[in-house]
C-alpha cells in the first residue's frame, strides 16, 4: 500500500472541505426559501385579515345604514292605508252609504210634515222627493271629494318624505283608482244636485 503525499492529502481536504461548504450553502439557501415562503405566506394571511375585518367592517356600516333609513324613513304603511281608504270613499260616494240614505229619510220626513195636503202636487214632490234625493247627491259629493282629497295627499306625500324614498307601485294604483272613483263619484254628485241627471218629472 502507497503512501499518499502531501498533495493527494491537501487535495482530499480541499474537495472535503469544497463538499461541506456546498452542503451548508445548500442548507442556507433552502432555509432562507422556507423562510421567504413563511415570510410571505405570513404576510398574504395578514393582508387577507386585513381585508376580511374591512369587509366585515364595511357590511356592519352597511347594516347600520339601512337600519337607520328603515327606523328614519317612512314605512309606506300610512300610505297604503291611505290609498285603501281613498277607494273605499270613493265606492260608498257611488253606491251610497248609511249616512246619505238617513240624510235622505229625514228630508223626506221634514217635507211631509211641512208641506200640507192642500198644497200643489209639484210642491209635494219637491218637497216630499226632490229635496230627499238632493240630500242624497250632496253627500256622496261629501264622500266623493273626500275620496278625491284623501288620494291626491297620497300621491304627492312622497314629495315631502325622506328624499329617495319611492313609493310603492301598488300604493300608487290604488290611490290612483281612489282619486279616480272621487272624480267620478263628484261628477254624478253634481249632476244630480243641480237635476241634470234623473231630474224630478213633470206634473204638469
């Protein structure tokens, strides 16, 4: 067996000592890729917290303001029932209600007392009947005005609400259709009071 000279020794040592410094540069450099990885792995959670406790903060925000325009604004309940009612006028001024048709009975109880027997059949009628269906005519234009009056606030009641507030399609068409029956319901009013439609007949 040859003896190794001082060379072949320095060499081995060399490329042990080459071997171990690689191996440690290999050790540091795959610890500082883990590193760099947690690093920015660490980093990428914080900013998806980050981002997360905004959003979370921006839907609070976003609850509370409804909550505040649902305590603040108006509910349309008012309204609706406002509607409602406008129709419901409306109706009682077109076939009539309890009101008119007591209206009516006392008129013509009052011109029975006070229209003698001896009077003219045309003072009789009048009294008796034509006085009677006046009655009859002047409130359901009381109920028909009403009707009318009370749709018209409901329409425009949003012009003085809370701003961006629209109102309810449904609000809107049965105020509408009250306001309608009101005009309608004034119109025949009218017309019967001043005995343009189903004037009194003649007795002549």
């Amino acid at each position: 067996m040859g003896t190794k000279t001082a060379d072949e020794t320095g060499a081995e040592t060399g490329a042990e000592a080459t071997t171990d410094e690689q191996k440690v540069s290999v050790t540091k450099s795959a610890d500082d890729v883990a590193e760099s990885g947690t690093e920015a792995a660490d980093g990428r959670g914080a900013e998806l917290d980050a981002q997360d406790a905004e959003d979370a903060e921006d839907a609070d925000a976003e609850d509370l303001a409804d909550g505040a325009d649902l305590a603040e604004g108006p509910s349309g309940v008012g309204q609706g029932a406002g509607a409602v009612v406008s129709v419901a006028l409306g109706l009682v001024s077109l076939t009539g209600g309890w009101i008119g048709t007591v209206a009516a009975a006392r008129e013509t109880l009052v011109g029975q007392l006070q229209t003698s027997s001896s009077a003219s059949v045309a003072k009789q009628v009048k009294e008796v009947y034509g006085d009677a269906w006046a009655t009859t005519a002047l409130w359901a234009g009381l109920f028909a005005l009403a009707a009318l009056i009370t749709g018209v606030v409901v329409l425009a009641r949003p012009a003085f609400g809370a701003p961006g507030k629209a109102q309810a399609p449904w609000i809107k068409s049965v105020a509408w259709a009250g306001v309608a029956l009101g005009v309608i319901g004034l119109l025949l009013a009218v017309l019967k009071y001043s005995d343009a439609l189903l004037g009194l007949p003649s007795t002549g």
